[in-house]
C-alpha cells in the first residue's frame, strides 16, 4: 500500500505516522498559569533533539476549536517549562492531566501529584518523576494550528533510585520509561537488551581514531 501525504487528509496522516513511529517518549509538561497555578499535560510528539546544546523539542496541536492549548500558551508568555518523565507508576496520573481542563484547573492537584520547586525557573516539577528537565524556550516554530518548540535544558533532576552507584547510567530496573503507541495504547521499557556494533568492525568507519593514537597524544 502506497499513501501520498501531499493528497491526504490530516487525520489519514496523524494515524499512519503514530502508528508506525513509536514507542514515543512521553513528556509530561509542567508550565505556570496566569494566575499562578501549576499547569501540567502530558505530550507524545516529544524527544531529545541534541546535547550540545541540550536541546528537547515538543510538537503542540492546537484545539479541535482551532484555539490555543493552555500549555503553549504559558510557555509563549513565561518562556520557560518543565519536562516530567513518566513510568508506570505515573501513568494514571498522566492520563488525568491530558483531560481539556478549563484553564484555572490546577491539573497536578486534580491528579494528586506533588509539586517541588525548579531551581533555575519559575515553574513547578513533579516530585514523583523519575527525572525532571527545567528548559528555557530556545525557539518557537509555528505552523497552521500547530507549534513546534525547542527547549534548551538548563537544569536536570534525577530521582536517586534510577542511576547506578557511580550516577553515570540509568539503572533499567528502576527507570522503565512509559511510552505511546497508537491511539490509547501505550508501552513500558520492562525489557531491555544490548546491542552493540562488532569491535572488528570499527577501524572501517569515518574518521576513525585507533586507541594508540589516542594514549600517544
């Protein structure tokens, strides 16, 4: 089967690409409301975008009513937002915070969620997440009923219980990120396994360095 997107409609689109491109992290987002309260709503079109800089780049759609969702809409105003990750311990919670809530709603409440304080920006994390990322707006790409926004991470949290003795690597029996397949159904990192390219295959790749070279320098 063969499906032109230049021809197609939006939602033929929306189910190919999130059926077959997954599982998708999801972000859990927190960001500050004009009142004061805490905002959170959990996005799929979410990932790491770069290290240096520390980049994470969120995709937000824009309400059936073509109006804005409460969560972009905070961060054009502030600048500034939490990314939350969630596992399985979380996930009933995410999914309360994905209800359209009017814009007073204080969704980490509703959900029974704790709030702790970021360190570098005016927005709350969650004190249950496996680790929290306070990111500064880097910038801002708007499309027709769509914004894509790239955040520069300042600031990472990480709940002890998921790195190794030495805090280098997570630990993949604590950290089993939840992630979404298609429509309602989602996915837990409960099985993981290694895969590494053969050793005797490294000196055929560009720009490779022996380690002689390396220890002679």
């Amino acid at each position: 089967m063969r499906f032109d997107f230049t021809q197609s409609q939006p939602a033929d689109r929306y189910r190919l690409l999130t059926n077959f491109i997954g599982p998708r992290p999801i972000a859990l987002i927190t960001t500050r409301s004009p009142g004061g309260h805490d905002n959170a709503a959990p996005m799929s079109f979410f990932n790491v975008f770069s290290h240096e800089p520390p980049i994470v780049i969120v995709g937000f759609s824009a309400r059936p009513d073509g109006s804005e969702k409460d969560t972009i809409g905070n961060i054009r105003r502030n600048g500034e937002f939490c990314v939350n990750m969630v596992d399985l311990a979380l996930a009933d919670q995410m999914i309360l915070c994905g209800v359209n809530f009017a814009a007073d709603v204080d969704e980490l409440e509703f959900a029974g969620l704790d709030a702790a304080p970021c360190r570098q920006i005016e927005v709350a994390r969650l004190a249950e997440t496996p680790c929290a990322m306070e990111c500064r707006v880097e910038r801002i790409i708007d499309y027709p009923g769509r914004a894509i926004v790239m955040g520069e991470v300042v600031e990472m949290h990480v709940r002890d219980d998921c790195l190794d003795a030495a805090g280098r690597y997570v630990d993949p029996s604590a950290y089993q990120p939840l992630a979404r397949l298609h429509a309602d159904n989602y996915i837990v990192a409960d099985r993981q396994f290694e895969l590494k390219k053969p050793a005797d295959l490294s000196t055929r790749e560009v720009g490779h360095v022996s380690r002689e070279t390396v220890e002679s320098r």
